[in-house]
C-alpha cells in the first residue's frame, strides 16, 4: 500500500494505548472520531504521534508485532509504554504530522526519557527544593507502578518561572502561577516532568527525586 500515516493515541486510562493508521487524506477526520467517540468502549483519547510512512500498512504491522504481547484481545489497544511505541514510529523514514513543529530528534530524546522513567523499580521517590524566589521549600512524592508515574496529591508547587507550549506548562497555568498544593494526583510521562512541576522550571528529574536511601534516582536510569 502507498502513503499513510500511522499514529498513537493515548486513552483514558493510565498505560492503555491505541496503535492505528489512516489514509493521509483522513487523518484529521479520523482522529475527530476517536476524540469524540473513543475506541472499543474506551474513552479519553488523544492523539499523541503520527507520522506519514510508504507502505503504512507494513508499518503498522511492525508495531503491532513488537508489541504482540501487550495487545488486548483482538483490538487496537496495548496495555504498555506509549514512550517506548513513539520511539519506533519516530525511527521510520517519514514527516511527521504530530506533534507539530517538532524534530525527531527532539521527540526521540523526549519519548527516550519516558521510556527510561517507565522503567524505575515500584515505589515512592521523594524531591525537596528550595526557592530562589521566596526561600520556601517545595516538595513532591513520585509514585511509580507498573511503569505509571503519579505525582501524589499534595505536593508543594513552586511558583511557574518557566514559559512556553510544553504540555505540562499549560497544565501548570491551569492550577495558576502562584504556589500552591497539587489537590489530586497527577500522572507524568517522565520523572523530569514530575520535577518540573514541584520547582516551576525546567529540571533533570534524574538529579532531582530520591529514593527511600537517600539516592538520585540517576543510579537506575540505562545508560
């Protein structure tokens, strides 16, 4: 088969996935209908990647088969790590139509991360911070499980310093610029995300949480 695009979204629920194609001349109008009416009665997607491929078909199939194990019944949608999918459709030969404006490059360096951060052992890691603003300490407790990463409910947010059309900083302004108590957990695609949120600014999240030793969470990250 020619030109398609081959896409990812993202659903409602934390770690469920749905791996598809289209035809280049339907993609807007496709994911219009996930959005809207969701898949195999699941709800909450969102387009996450798409990019226009020859021979879309074979493509798709390639993911799919790599991630075979992880496929929920006879469907669309895989129980696993959206990061680590975006990585192999960012590896095909081909433009990329979402995120627009991005390089591959970037997206790859981003979806690394998250496959990385997916990749921490089960448990609570915690992140202090200082302000340079205020001199008040800001905090948070990452909870990882199954590869999900949730920043619990009560954190301490610093003031947003940091601008821009990041995903997460949209996400911040809507809690509003000024510090404040994070009122109900927040799921993160990476432990640097996670960090971003509790310090206001763009942050290594691998030099910033601690696990219950006392240790960066650097120490599990592949190198």
């Amino acid at each position: 088969m020619g030109k398609g695009i081959v896409y990812v979204c993202s659903t409602v629920i934390p770690g469920l996935i749905k791996i598809g194609k289209t035809r280049s001349d339907r993609y807007l109008e496709r994911m219009k209908e996930l959005e809207d009416n969701g898949y195999k009665n699941c709800t909450g997607l969102k387009r996450e990647f798409a990019i226009e491929v020859e021979d879309y078909d074979a493509k798709e199939v390639i993911v799919h088969e790599a991630f075979g194990a992880h496929q929920v019944g006879n469907t669309e949608l895989y129980a696993c790590n959206i990061d680590k999918v975006i990585r192999i459709l960012s590896s095909f030969d081909g433009k990329i139509i979402y995120p627009v404006g991005e390089t591959k490059a970037e997206i790859q360096k981003i979806a690394k991360e998250g496959a990385d951060s997916s990749e921490l052992p089960d448990g609570d890691y915690t992140y202090k911070v200082e302000s340079k603003l205020d001199n008040k300490e800001y905090y948070g407790v990452l909870n990882v499980e199954n590869g999900i990463l949730t920043l619990k409910a009560g954190a301490y947010l610093a003031e947003l310093t940091a601008d821009g059309t990041n995903s997460w900083i949209a996400t911040r302004k809507a809690m509003g610029v000024k510090p404040c108590v994070l009122e109900s957990d927040l799921i993160c695609s990476s432990v640097s995300i996670a960090a971003n949120y509790v310090c206001g600014h763009e942050k290594n999240g691998w030099k910033a949480w601690k696990d219950k030793d006392g240790n960066f969470i650097d120490i599990y990250r592949k190198k």
